[in-house]
C-alpha cells in the first residue's frame, strides 16, 4: 500500500516551504511532546488503568467536535454510545473492596 502511495501520490517532487516545517516541528514538538509527558505524568500518578480509560472519551470528543465544528446531527444512537461509554469506564474505575484475609501487600 505504502508503494502504490509512493508511486501515484509522488510525495518527493512537493516542496518544502519554511512555513511548513515550522508546523511540522511545533506540531511534533509542542503539542504530541506535551501530550506525552502528560500522559506518562498522569500514568505515574494515577496508574495505567485510569489513564488508559481516557481513551475511551475519545470518540465522544470527536463527536462533540464535529457536531460544533461542522453541524453533524446527533442521534439517540449517540447518546446511547456515550452512556455505554461512561458506564464501562465506571465499571473500570470504581473502588471494590477487597475480601477480607487479603493483604494488598504480597510480601505480608
């Protein structure tokens, strides 16, 4: 697929304007950099299974931004996603008690 992409897109007779690069580089410096340092950020405060639950918000934003952004309608069958949604990630999230006689620490 990547040759085809080559052969018919020609990417290698586009020029390259200083305009953008600079987006490139702000693009992949700034705002992915800053992504990913908040990511392992928050991963290393409130563990990889919290976090990772944020990626189950991304479709709603992305359903939020196209119907502000360019009118796309919303229908029930959105509404019944994202409450689908929220209830898995509550699932997720929510504290259990631990049987009694179980040591949080394996070492006690």
């Amino acid at each position: 697929m990547a040759l085809f992409a080559l052969i018919l897109e020609q990417p290698f007779t586009m020029r390259i304007s200083g305009a953008s690069l600079m987006a490139t580089l702000f693009i992949g410096l700034f705002s992915t950099g800053l992504a990913y340092l908040l990511l392992f950020h928050l991963i290393a405060v409130a563990g990889a299974v919290f976090t990772s639950t944020f990626s189950y918000f991304m479709p709603f934003f992305a359903l939020l931004a196209s119907h502000f952004l360019i009118d796309e309608p919303l229908d029930w069958k959105h509404a019944a996603g994202i409450v689908i949604t929220l209830a898995g990630a509550w699932l997720i999230n929510r504290n259990t008690e631990k049987p009694s006689g179980v040591s949080p620490d394996p070492r006690a």
